[in-house]
C-alpha cells in the first residue's frame, strides 16, 4: 500500500546535537576566515575558482542544512541495498540513540566543505558493508581499497549548484592521494591544527584536537 512505499527514509545518519551544531559552526567559518586570508591559499586560488581573484569562503559555501554523517542514502528505497540496511538489526537496535562521534580534519575543495568523521568499531556495525557506499563511486576507482567507513563525513556547505553527495567524493579523493602516498605540502601550522594541501584546490585541516560530537542515529524523510 501507500504506506510501505513511503516507509523507508531519505537517508540514515548520525544527527549532531544542537549545541554541538552550534561549535562546530562557529568553528568551521573561523577556519574559512582565516584560510582564505592565507598567502598559500591564495597562491592557488586560480586551482580553486577559475580565476585569480579573492574569494571569501564564508559566502562561497551555502549551509546545507541540519549537521549529520549520514550512514546510508536510501531514497525512499530507490537505492540499491536500502531495505536490507533499514531492517539490520544493529540498525533496529541503535535507532533513537546517542553516539559520539570524532571529527578528525575539516577539508575544503572548490565544490564542497566537509569534516571527516573517524568512526569506531561499534559505529561501523551502522556502516553499510554490503553496498559498500564507498565502493559505488565511479569517479574514484581506488576509493575500493580505502578501509570500511572512510567516506564518513559531516557536509558543512556545498558551492553553489553543487550536490552534497559530493562532500563525500571530495574525502575519498585526498584519502586515495593520502593512500598512494602523496605526502601532501603542509603549508601552515595553525592553531586549529596542520594545513596540508593535495592539489587542485584540495585543502585538509587535520585537526590538533578531534572534535567530539554527541549525535542521534535516526533518519530523514524530508
Ligand atoms: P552528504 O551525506 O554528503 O551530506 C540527502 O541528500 C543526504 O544524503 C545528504 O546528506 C547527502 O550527502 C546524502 N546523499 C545523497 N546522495 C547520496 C548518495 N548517492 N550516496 C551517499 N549519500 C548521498
């Protein structure tokens, strides 16, 4: 009936508590102020938008809406492994509780922002294993032997005209340079932690000190 095609969410993920919401923005746009005022950053601001004029960050990037890692995107079903991930038991089990999760690095490209999420043991049983997400994405070949879970991410803002799915691409993209080896250049110690760049426009912040987020694991319909 209507009622079990609708059943099955948007997507599944980890919601940020709101006053973790709150730090992680005020956070995040200090790091945006202070990046584009860096002399390294605008070195390569022709890598980041086409042209070699200034950009400021802060409004180059739209909020994407309430912060969250999502687990999977089930398109109301449409997607390929949404009702066997939605009737996981660890899925059952953990629906409505409250995980902390670790954010590692906050990352920028020309297209997407995003903080990387370093799941534990027990948040990857929320992982999907099966239609491994990371696996999916085409663009990145190499992604397929990045660990389970690599891809977790929290989109912090997307450029204008660009999709969330792809924040994270975007992370799978500097983990497979990280992977083969790319050192990177670290560019600046700064107080937040180490900026490394990885090449057209790709920017990682790993941070000194990984911010802990108390999240809900639910679902969205929208
Ligand atoms: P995000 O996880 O990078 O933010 C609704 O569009 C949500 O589902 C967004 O949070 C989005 O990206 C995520 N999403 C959309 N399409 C997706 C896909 N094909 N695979 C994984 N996540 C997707």
């Amino acid at each position: 009936g209507p009622l079990e095609e609708v059943s099955l969410p948007l997507y599944f993920g980890w919601f940020l508590l709101s006053s973790i919401q709150d730090k992680i923005k005020c956070t995040s746009m200090d790091f945006l102020k202070t990046l584009d005022t860096l002399e390294a950053f605008k070195k390569h601001l022709i890598d980041f938008s086409g042209k070699a004029e200034e950009v400021d960050l802060e409004q180059y990037f739209q909020p994407t809406g309430i912060l969250h890692c999502t687990t999977k995107f089930c398109n109301y079903g449409k997607a390929e492994g949404a009702k066997e991930y939605a009737e996981k038991q660890a899925v059952k089990d953990s629906y409505g509780s409250i995980f902390d999760l670790s954010l590692g690095a906050l990352f920028v490209t020309p297209r997407t922002f995003g903080a990387r999420v370093s799941l534990t043991e027990e948040q990857l049983q929320l992982w999907p294993a099966d239609a491994d997400a990371e696996k999916q994405v085409e663009s990145v070949p190499a992604a397929a032997s990045l660990p389970l879970g690599s891809r977790a991410h929290v989109t912090l803002g997307c450029a204008e005209g660009v999709e969330p799915v792809q924040t994270g691409i975007d992370l799978l993209e500097i983990l497979t340079l990280q992977q083969e080896g790319q050192q990177g250049e670290q560019v600046e110690e700064m107080e937040l932690g180490t900026l490394t760049y990885y090449g057209t426009g790709k920017w990682l912040l790993n941070l000194r000190e990984p911010i802990s987020a108390p999240a809900c694991f639910s679902s969205f319909y929208g």
